[in-house]
C-alpha cells in the first residue's frame, strides 16, 4: 500500500498532536495511528483510494473508528493515559477530519 502525500500529511498532523498531549514520542504516535488505520482499512475490506473517492459519510465514518482505536491504545497504557483523554480525542479527530474533508 502506498501512502499519498495527503495521507503523510494527514497521519504527521495527528502524530503531532498525540505527542504534544500524551507522552508519546513521535515514533509511538505514528505506530499507534498507523496500526489504527491498517485495521480499520482490514476491517472494512477498503483502501484510501476508495475511501478519497467515496461519500464524506463514509470518510467521516472511518475517521471515527480510527479515533476510537487510537484511543483504545493510549487508554491501555498507562504512561501514555492522561487526565485530559476525552478532550485530546476529540482535538485528535478534528484534525483528522479537517485534513481529510
């Protein structure tokens, strides 16, 4: 799977942000969204391509599960956890979906 220059830019921006708010570093931020995204593209049998090309529902529909994977793996660890998780996801998802609209 090749990675389009929106698609780095996407993942870079929302890798930023994991790491100015939890205590990730920059390689753990894009481990933790790249690994939310492959199973989200697993789970719906999809590729980004599909996904630009598609209806902004089901661009917004994906982005929110990605959100939700990502905040599974900062709630399972501890060191990454922080007292502000509910308001670090929701800037996280703006900034996925600002970049993808």
């Amino acid at each position: 799977m090749s990675v389009s220059d929106r698609q780095l830019k996407l993942i870079k921006e929302a890798a930023e942000l994991l790491v100015m708010e939890h205590r990730l570093t920059t390689d753990d931020a894009v481990l933790v969204i790249s690994s939310a995204l492959k199973k989200e593209l697993s789970a719906r049998q999809t590729t980004f391509e599909k996904l630009e090309s598609g209806s902004k529902i089901d661009r917004t529909s994906f982005i929110r599960s990605v959100v939700k994977h990502v905040q599974i793996s900062l709630e399972n660890n501890p060191y990454w956890r922080s007292h502000n998780l509910d308001k670090s996801i929701e800037n996280f998802y703006q900034v996925l979906h600002k970049q993808w609209d």
